[in-house]
C-alpha cells in the first residue's frame, strides 16, 4: 500500500463521531489528526499544513464560526464543516465565514468522502480548471474563448448568464451560497436580490440541461445556494 498523501485535520469535540470520522479516513489512506477545540484546531492547521480541514461548530472553547474566519483569514486550504445545526442560516452563515461545504449530522461517510475528494480535485488545481475547456453531460464551455455548446450547437448566453455560468464553472463541486453569486455576478448593490439570481439560474438550466425541472449538474443546494456537479477539464478525459 502506497504512503498517505492527503492530510486532514478534524476539529470535533465528540469522541465517538470524531474516532469514527477519524477511522474511516485512514481506511481510504488519508492522515489524519484530531483536535478537541477550536484552539487546538487552528494549532494543528498551522503546523500540519493539511489538504483540508473538518470543523464542527459546537466545540467547547470557541464557536466553529470563529474556528472558519480565523482559519480563513490565513489560509486558502478546504474547509467542511460537520454540524448538528441544519437550519438554512447556519448554513449560509458558515460558506459566507469561508467554509466551502456543510454536512449536517447525521451524516454518510460515502458522502463525506466524496466531498472530501472533489475538494481536493479543485485544490489540486488552484480552484479553476487547468484547461481552457470544460465539460458536464454534453455541455463543452471553452473559456479561452467564451463559447458555449451542447451537443456540439452553440449555445447563446446573455453576458450575465455567461458570469454566472463561469462563477458556477470556476468553482465546480463547491456549494455558493445566493450571497456569493449575486456578489460575483451582479455587484454589491444587488447583495440580496434572490429573485435575480432564481431567474437567471433557470435560464441556464432552460438551455444548458436536458431536463431543466430536474437538472442534473447545477444542482440547488435549498435555503443555500447552488452547486455545479459532474464537471471534468481536458486534461483528465
């Protein structure tokens, strides 16, 4: 068996989610190491400079919020947090402190793995894919160039469907919360402006998915934001 090459550090406060979460991660060859708060966390980040990083947000010292800013405010490195609190605004609190995924608990460990994974594949190349083209389903988006096409026609995109298309694209596997997006996409007057954000989502959807009313890859994340799935660049096909 090769040597671990992923490094994870798990900040969860409950000895039993934390042995398992921390079992289950070396069976799939990571390494992994544990901290009890959020102090302890923040250390370990430090010195172990990991691949990604799990936070629970009830920890015993200091809010997990805090645990994600002050991580944040340094480092660049995948946060997912694993939480009991599953209402929408603790979510959407969470990614807009800096965390770039939410589990609730119960959680799968399937899930929580493929997470991890898909992470790691867009830390691995700086969050935006190497190549100039990219593909989900029969959707090819060439960046170099700004063309769109499915099923080899071209698609046209309103320059705004385009940016949104390129925030989802630039991100691909990550949760964006409503208030990143419209942030990126339409500016910071515009902040909380939703309904712009549903319409045009449903553009896209309209003429980039088979079946808009049940996408495939742009993926609603409810009460969150959005998600773009099944995503690959040139260079690994």
């Amino acid at each position: 068996m090769s040597e671990p090459t992923v490094t994870v550090v798990l900040v969860e406060d409950d000895k039993h989610i934390r042995r398992f979460v921390h079992t289950s991660l070396e069976a799939e060859d990571m390494t992994v190491f544990d901290a009890e708060t959020g102090e302890e966390g923040l250390a370990q980040a430090a010195t172990r400079r990991p691949n990604l990083v799990i936070v629970d947000l009830g920890l015993p010292d200091m809010d997990g919020m805090d645990v994600i800013r002050q991580l944040r405010s340094w480092s660049t490195v995948p946060i997912i947090v694993l939480s009991a609190r599953s209402r929408e605004e603790h979510k959407v609190e969470a990614l807009d402190a800096g965390a770039d995924d939410y589990l609730t608990k119960p959680f799968g460990l399937p899930e929580l793995t493929a997470r991890i994974r898909a992470h790691l594949r867009r830390q691995t190349c700086g969050g935006r894919p190497e190549s100039t083209k990219v593909h989900f389903g029969t959707v090819t988006v060439d960046l170099a160039e700004r063309k769109v096409t499915r099923d080899n026609q071209i698609i046209h995109l309103t320059p705004t469907e385009y940016r949104l298309l390129s925030a989802l694209v630039s991100r691909a596997g990550w949760v964006l919360t409503h208030h990143q997006l419209l942030l990126e996409v339409w500016g910071p007057t515009h902040g909380n402006n939703d309904h712009y954000l549903r319409v045009y989502m449903g553009h896209l959807r309209q003429k980039l998915e088979h079946d808009p009313a049940q996408p495939e890859h742009i993926i609603t994340e409810t009460g969150v934001g959005y998600r773009l799935v099944g995503m690959v660049d040139d260079q690994t096909q």
